[in-house]
C-alpha cells in the first residue's frame, strides 16, 4: 500500500528512525521493528547487531503467531489468495512440465520431503522421487533406457 503526502513521510520517518507506533503499514511496521532492534544492540556494542536484530526480530514475529494462531490464519488466507492468481498457475505450470519431461529437479528438493511427511516415514528421497516423476520407472518394460541411475 501506497501512501502520498505527509503519511508517506511519517511512514518513511517511523520506518528509519526505528518508531513503530509511527507507521501505519505492515510492511513499514515490520521494518520499524527491526530498525528499533537494531538501534538497540548497535547501542549496546553487540559484536553483530544486524544478525542479533534479524533473530530477535523472528522470535517475535514467531512469539506473536504462537500467540494467536487462529488470528495468524485468517490473516494468512487473503494475504495467500491474492498472490495466488499468479503464483498457482504457474506452480501447476511448472509440476506438469516436470512430470512431462522427467525433470524432477525443477521441483526442487522440497517434493520428496513432503511425500516423506505424508506417509509418515523417513523414505530414501532418490527412491521417491523416481516413483513420483519417472514415467519410465511406472511402464511395463524391464529394460531400464536410464543413464542417470
């Protein structure tokens, strides 16, 4: 969201000086919040500030979701479906381009991990993406045409 004028500036302000009650956005909001983390352990003489104000930062934002995770949710579902319309596509895209041409890389290392947690066993990730991508380890024939196994 964009704001003109003098809100834009007191969203700038609030942002740099480290003020999070001076800001109206979430964006500007989260970023405050971590200027005003940073100040404090730049003050403090913290052998690296930015890296302990990232950390305190993410527990915060974890102890806030922790609090109220039902709030949490109901947040996340339009914030997820407006990028959804470009993302999702392009998501179903990409699974039925790799399945197409056995290319299970472009998936990412994510998929096997995740039909490891579905079946709720720690399965030999090589073993499950070739039983989810590889057309040729699903046909009929016994010969193996593969090159890469």
């Amino acid at each position: 969201m964009q704001f003109s004028g003098e809100a834009q500036e007191r969203e700038i302000q609030g942002e740099d000086s480290g003020m999070p009650d001076q800001t109206i956005s979430w964006y500007r909001k989260s970023r405050a919040i971590y200027n005003e983390q940073l100040a404090k352990y730049t003050a403090k003489g913290h052998r690296y500030p930015r890296g302990a104000a990232d950390q305190a930062t993410r527990n915060e934002a974890i102890r806030l979701i922790a609090e109220r995770p039902i709030k949490h949710a109901l947040v996340m579902v339009p914030l997820i479906w407006r990028g959804a319309l470009l993302t999702f596509p392009l998501l179903l895209v990409t699974l039925i381009f790799a399945w197409k041409r056995d290319r299970p890389d472009l998936m990412g290392d994510d998929v096997s991990v995740g039909a490891d947690v579905a079946r709720g066993s720690a399965l030999d990730k090589e073993a499950v993406t070739l039983a989810v991508f590889s057309r040729r380890a699903r046909s009929t024939s016994n010969s193996c045409h593969c090159t890469h196994l």
